[in-house]
C-alpha cells in the first residue's frame, strides 16, 4: 500500500470518528423526540431525516457546494466570521458527512427508543423523576444497543461516501481525498491493482461491520424474546 493510499484510509477513519461524534450528539435528542412525537411536524422531519436514503448523492453534495461555497448563505457567514469557504475542506466533509450519515444514525435510535416500554417510563415519572432522569437513567440504558448499532452504521456509512464527499471536498491530498475518491483516482489513472487493494479493504471492512451489526441487533431481539416469556 502506497503512503497515497494510507494517508487517504487515515484521512476516512478521521472524518468517520468526528462524523460519528457529532451524528451521536445530534441524533440521540432528535431520535428521541421523533420516538415520542406525533404530527405534521414530527412526520416531516422524520422525511427530512430520511432524505438522504433516496436522494442521489451529487444532489446533496451539488447543493451543499452552492450553500457553502463563497457566494452561498453559508459560505457568506463562514467568511463573515473569518473561518473562509467551508467547500472543500475537512470541515465541509464534517457537514455533508453529518447530513448524509443522519438517516443511518437516526433511525436505529428511533426504533431502540420506541421499543422502551412506556411503563416503565412512566412509572419512574411518578416518583418524582425529572424527564431528563428519566431519559438518562432508564430510556439511555434500554436502548445502549441500538446506540451502539447507530454509531456503527453512522462510521461505516461514512467510510463508504464517495458522490457526496467528492462534490464539496474534490481530491486534495491529506485534506479531503478519502479512501473512496482515492479508488476513483486509481480507476481513472488505470492503476486497477491498487484500486483492487483499496476495494478488497472495504469490502472486507463492510462484511465485519454488518456482521457485528447483525450480530448485535440478533441479540437484542434474542434477549427482548426471553424477557417476554
């Protein structure tokens, strides 16, 4: 493997920790109201969240390149505050990343925190319990496997970008070429055995992840089965 290649899965193993941090402190407030809220509101956030699964990912990024570049809403407040254009760089990899990733973080958490029995919650609210106790010490605790399947998914998911992460970070080397764009560098210089070598990674790395996922999620449903009987 080429110093390229490593500085690239370096460079995707960075933006998937920083990605999964700020997915987790987002999602778990927000996966939380969304299990406990009905509505227009609720089911059009719940939309919102979803949109990444069926948007096509050059659409997102394309927007995203026009909203952060410099004549964008955002690139105009980034450059008022001195910070520069968030287009490519690390920092606007965070943010495309956070929103392309939300849906595979969100979702896991709703449905753990919609399985928490509502008696449960309500019984430890009658005691006096104030609702942030209530989601700390019971809510919290019932659903650490889904949290643990969201934040999984959120860094696997983040490894894999590609159309996204191209269209607002390009291929600057050691600054937003990830491992996915570097494959695609291989493909289009015709180095197809070290585009091999990158791919077999993911590949491998995928099938681990999912197994730890299903393998995980199997025995969630394996213990909720036994308490039920």
């Amino acid at each position: 493997m080429s110093s390229a290649d490593a500085s690239a899965l370096l460079l995707s193993v960075k933006l998937a920790c920083v990605t999964t941090m700020v997915l987790m402190a987002i999602g778990i407030p927000l996966a939380w109201w969304l299990a406990r809220s009905r509505g227009f509101v609720a089911s059009m956030a719940n939309v919102l969240v979803a949109l990444p699964l069926v948007l096509p990912p050059s659409v997102l990024g394309f927007y995203l390149l026009l909203a952060m570049g410099p004549n964008g809403p955002i690139g105009a407040v980034t450059q008022s505050m001195s910070i520069g254009s968030l287009a490519f760089s690390f920092e606007g990899l965070v943010v495309a990343s956070v929103l392309y990733s939300l849906p595979f973080v969100v979702q896991p958490l709703q449905a753990a925190f919609a399985s928490v029995p509502q008696r449960m919650l309500d019984a430890t609210a009658t005691l006096g319990t104030k609702p942030m106790e209530v989601f700390l010490r019971v809510a919290l605790p019932m659903s650490r496997r889904g949290l643990l399947v969201a934040a999984i998914l959120g860094f696997a998911h983040t490894i894999g970008e590609f159309g996204v992460v191209l269209m607002i970070g390009g291929s600057i080397p050691d600054e937003t070429r990830v491992v996915s764009v570097q494959i695609y560098d291989h493909v289009e210089a015709l180095d197809y055995a070290s585009a091999h070598q990158l791919s077999l990674t993911l590949v491998v790395f995928s099938i681990l992840v999912l197994t730890l996922v299903y393998w995980i999620w199997d025995g969630s449903h394996s213990r909720s089965s036994e308490a039920a009987q």
